[in-house]
C-alpha cells in the first residue's frame, strides 16, 4: 500500500478553516482520487508535541492510501490541479507532502 502524507505546519498567525477542509476539500479528494484507486483517508488534528505542553508540529495532517504508486500518479496527474486551486480556500500555510510505502 502506498500512503500520501500531507502535513499542514503549525505556524503562529496562520489561517486554515478546518470546517472547509473537512466538509469540500476533502470531500473534494474523495471524490476525485477515488476513481484513480484512492482506498481511504484520515485527517488528524495536532494537539501537542513530544513534550508536555509543547505546541503540535503540524496542525493538520491528511494520509491518503492508495493500493499502488502507479494509482497514485494516476491520481495525482489527474486532480491536482483542481485539488491545488482549492488550497487558498481553507489555507495560508504551504504544506509538506511525503509519500510512503507501507509495510506493515
């Protein structure tokens, strides 16, 4: 399996409209992705780093999973275009993508 981690920072003074990300633009990459081999996704909010008391590193993290990298291309060539453009409406904050291979 193959997992696409999107990972919003926690910056102080950043805007991201959690209701919007959770009710369109996921809804959005379901919809787009799930033609393209997309078999779930989960988004999680940060609450706290390693440290008692410590800020979260990411505020929002989404993962995506897809059954192969080939689906995931595929996807990914077809919907982030649309998916990006979206971006300005729940966001300030540039996020880090990182795709893994699942082993276990």
């Amino acid at each position: 399996m193959i997992r696409v981690t999107v990972s919003y920072p926690n910056q102080p003074g950043s805007r991201f409209d959690l209701d919007y990300y959770l009710a369109k633009h996921m809804a959005m990459v379901d919809q787009k992705l799930a033609p393209h081999g997309l078999k779930s996704w989960t988004v999680e909010k940060g609450i706290s780093g390693g440290a008692p008391g410590s800020a979260a590193r990411h505020q929002i993290q989404a993962h995506l999973n897809f059954e192969t990298l080939e689906d995931m291309q595929k996807g990914m060539a077809a919907a982030a275009p649309s998916l990006m453009a979206d971006i300005p409406n729940f966001t300030d904050v540039r996020a880090d993508v990182q795709i893994y291979q699942v082993l276990k």
